[in-house]
DNA sequence: CTCCCGATAT
DNA sequence: ATATCAGGAG
C-alpha cells in the first residue's frame, strides 16, 4: 500500500471515531502496574470482561509487592471470568514478583525489559509502553489490527510481527499509538471478524477487501 | 504447531 | 453448535 493511501484512511477514520474514546470498551486502569496486569488479561477476552474484574482484583493487590504475595489460587478466582485462568494467575504474580525483585517494583518503560516479564508479548508490551508512559516503541497487533490492517491491504502477511513491520513503515512515528486505536475501534464496529459491514464502512473506496469482494464483476 | 479456558453473539 | 474476543508460552 502507498502511504499516501495509508494516511488518508487514517484520515477518514480519525474524524469517525476519535471521540470514541470516551466510550467504555476500553481497558480501564489507573497505574502503570493496572494497565500491564489488565493487558495481560485481556488476552482473548473482551475489554469489558476484564474491566468487571479491576475491582475485586486491585482491591486486593493494589501494588506488585502484595501481587507478588498472593495466593495463586486467589487470583484464579477473581479473574476466572477473563478465561485462561490459569496461566493469567501464574503469570500476573511471576510478572509482579520479577518488578519486585529486579525492577524495585516500578513497570519498566522499555520493549526490551516488558517482553522478560511472564505472559508478556510485543503486542501488550507495546500497550503498556503507550498507555502508561507514552512512548511509540511499536504498533501493538491485536486480533483487530490484524484483520483490518489486512482487509485494507496495508499488509500481506499473517504473522504479528511482520505485520507491526508493515504498519510502522507505512505511518510516521507519531501516528501508531492512534492507528492502533482506530483500526481497533473500525474493527470491532464496522469490520468485524465474521460479516464486515462494508455497506456503512466510511473507507471501502480505499479497501482491498472492499474491491475484490463488492467489484461490478463479482459472480 | 498446540494448549491455555470463560463469556458472549449468532 | 460454533466462532470469536485488545495473546503468549512451550
């Protein structure tokens, strides 16, 4: 894809949902330590899910010392909603452990140190570098990014990291804390997974998928 | 590649 | 019943 292509569909979809972020399905925190611990949750569960735990959860462990602390199968039973259980409850604590141990319990602010953190990938690091300290490390390929930076064409492949390689070379520097949030709003209203509605889609003229799915001549 | 695992929409 | 949801580890 041409970045000028890539810029004016940032474009149309910055003036569609930029004011959605006042709009409750986002993960909610209030720390760097929230929003590393919530990232880690969120994995294939809905925002909302994760955001019905915060509650209880911090509550509880407010900070990586008393995570660090808690009993395993304590947490289980606060987060069994966020599915994965499990593993999530293993590694929220082994993450709180290691911040105590080698980080003085403040969440790092560098790719490098997020990803030794257990249950902690490029693609929630880079949440937690963007959210908590503002920093555009990455673009943080989701499930959503994924599939729309695909539809549109702004890459050709299926693995996550060649995709954030794709998206970062196709938008400066500043724009991918945003084009995270927008193809992630596009994609969970508009292009959805099982049935895009590419009727009410505001960039189909400049879709891939649009074109080689809805052309005059298809069938 | 498989496994982890519950909630929700269709 | 099945697919999917702000993935990561083995």
């Amino acid at each position: 894809m041409l970045k000028d292509t890539a810029c004016r569909i940032f474009s149309v979809l910055f003036n569609q949902y930029i004011r959605e972020d006042t709009n409750l399905n986002f993960l909610e925190f209030d720390n760097p330590f929230q929003i590393l611990i919530m990232t880690i949750l969120s994995a294939q569960t809905t925002d909302r899910t994760v955001n019905s735990v915060k509650g209880r959860l911090f509550e509880a462990y407010p900070d990586p010392s008393s995570m660090a602390d808690a009993d395993i199968s304590k947490i289980e039973e606060i987060i069994r909603p966020t599915g994965f259980y499990r593993a999530k409850s293993k590694n929220i604590r082994g993450a709180s452990e290691m911040l105590v141990r080698e980080y003085e319990g403040i969440v790092p602010d560098s790719m490098e140190e997020l990803v030794k953190l257990p249950g902690v990938g490029r693609k929630t690091a880079n949440i937690v570098l963007n959210h908590a300290y503002g920093i555009d490390a990455g673009i943080a390929v989701d499930t959503h990014v994924k599939r729309v930076s695909f539809r549109l064409g702004m890459t050709d492949n299926t693995s996550p990291d060649k995709i954030e390689r794709d998206l970062t070379s196709l938008f400066p520097k500043e724009a991918w804390g945003k084009i995270n949030f927008l193809l992630i709003s596009h994609g969970r209203s508009v292009c959805d997974a099982k049935k895009p509605a590419c009727d009410k889609c505001c960039i189909k003229e400049l879709c891939r998928y649009y074109r080689e799915n809805n052309s005059p001549d298809k069938e």
